[in-house]
C-alpha cells in the first residue's frame, strides 16, 4: 500500500470518528446535563401572539418553580421551563469523559490504518528483505494533515476577514469535524458557541499545535505497530484478524 493510499483511509477514518465523537460528545452532555441541572423557573408565553418576530409567542412573565400556578389556562399560554447551570465539578467530569472516549475513538479508528500497514511492511522485511522506513508513519500522517492544514489556513483568513454566515458555518466545521476529538476542551479554552471572531487570534494560531500532534501520533503509532510485539500492535491489529478454526487431530 502506497502512502498516499494509507494517508486515503486515515482520512477517512478520521472524518468517520468525527461524526461518531459528535454524537459520544452530545450524549455524555445530555446525560450529564439530566443528572445535574433542574427545574428552576417558567417563562409563560401568550400563543394568541405568535408571528414571524415571536415564534414563540408573545412574552407575558417568569414563575419561579414553586410560584407556578396550577390553573394556567394552556389554551392562551405556553409554559417554557428554564433550567438552572451545569455546576462546575459535572461540567469537569462531561469534558474529561468525552475528551477520552473521543481521542479514544480516533486511536482505535485512525491507529488500525497505521496498525495494519506497520504489519505488512513487517513481513515484507522479514521474508521479502524489503527495506524498513523508519519514516513512513510521519509521512502517512504528513498527507493525512493536508486538509486539517487547508482548514488551519482558511479559519486564519477568515478570522482577519469581517464575520459573516459563511464564517460561522465554516467555524461549526472546523470545531466538530476538524477538530472534533478534541472539541470539548477547545469549548473551555475558547469559550465560543458559534462565531470565530469570537475567538481569541492565540487560539487560532495555536490550534495548529493539534495538525502537529497528529502528524507525531502516526509516526509514533507506526514505530510501534511495526515491533508486532507490542501491546499497542495487539490490540490494534491481532484483534482484527479473522480467527479460523483449526481442527486438531483427535478433535470433533
């Protein structure tokens, strides 16, 4: 397999562990949320004033929970619950759970590719004499960063540029597909929802740092895929090998 054909599947592979971090990273949030925030207040909304500025109706006033009334007429109203804040020790706890099941998930996806090209280049240096790159790894994920590398470029232009749509749909994007093991713990260290320009420019900048360490985890992956030895090996490339049944002699 040439580089650019392993570099083809890492990509792959890293866009399909995006989509399934977004809904690891989405699931821990709503069950966490569930578990430690309640019921605090209603806003009550007038249905009878519902248009195009007031999809919800026109706004009349806010209950606290226990000042609720029973007998609110459902036909005219419309009761919306607000909830009070995550606390700060389930939010640690919502961030270091889905960080690890994401960067989890790109390691086992991600380092399968390197896992099985390491072992192949493995046998064809012990019975073909190929020759062992020691490099290969760094130049598999080199290629595989290009598009994570056009990103980095488009959201510093972008960034210097005036916010618009086109901005805040990119920078969507770029936080949950580009970057989207590692989303929650830029969602701390930004702090943003939705624009870029809300971001700091030291963020921007350093967001690179992510294109580097995943250039460093295939190289490093690779190295110790290739020793067939290895825990790392094991897990990664054994565990996907057919098992065959072996018949015995004097076995059923």
């Amino acid at each position: 397999m040439s580089n650019f054909a392993a570099a083809r599947k890492m990509i792959g592979m890293a866009l399909f562990s995006a989509f399934i971090c977004l809904f690891v990273q989405i699931s821990f949030y709503s069950l966490i949320n569930s578990f430690s925030t309640e019921v605090v207040a209603y806003k009550i909304y007038d249905v009878t004033q519902v248009d195009e500025s007031n999809p919800e109706g026109s706004y009349v006033t806010t209950y606290n929970k226990e000042d609720m009334p029973e007998d609110l007429d459902t036909q005219k109203f419309r009761a919306l619950a607000v909830y009070s804040k995550m606390p700060k020790s389930a939010k640690v706890v919502e961030v270091v759970l889905s960080t690890v099941c994401s960067v989890g998930i790109l390691f086992c996806t991600a380092g399968t590719v390197l896992a099985n090209t390491a072992a192949k280049d493995r046998g064809a240096s012990d019975f073909d004499g190929a020759a062992f790159d020691k490099t290969r790894g760094f130049k598999i994920g080199l290629i595989s960063a290009v598009p994570s590398a056009v990103f980095y470029v488009a959201a510093i232009i972008l960034r210097m540029l005036p916010q618009n749509k086109a901005s805040d749909w990119f920078f969507w994007v770029y936080r949950f597909i580009i970057l989207g093991p590692v989303k929650p713990i830029n969602d701390i260290i930004t702090n943003v929802e939705t624009s870029l320009h809300s971001a700091e420019w030291w963020w921007v900048i350093a967001s690179g740092l992510y294109i580097i360490l995943f250039i460093g985890f295939s190289g490093l992956m690779y190295l110790i895929c290739y020793n067939e030895d290895s825990w790392v090996s094991k897990l990664l490339y054994n565990s996907t090998k057919k098992q065959t049944n072996v018949r015995r002699l004097g076995g059923r």
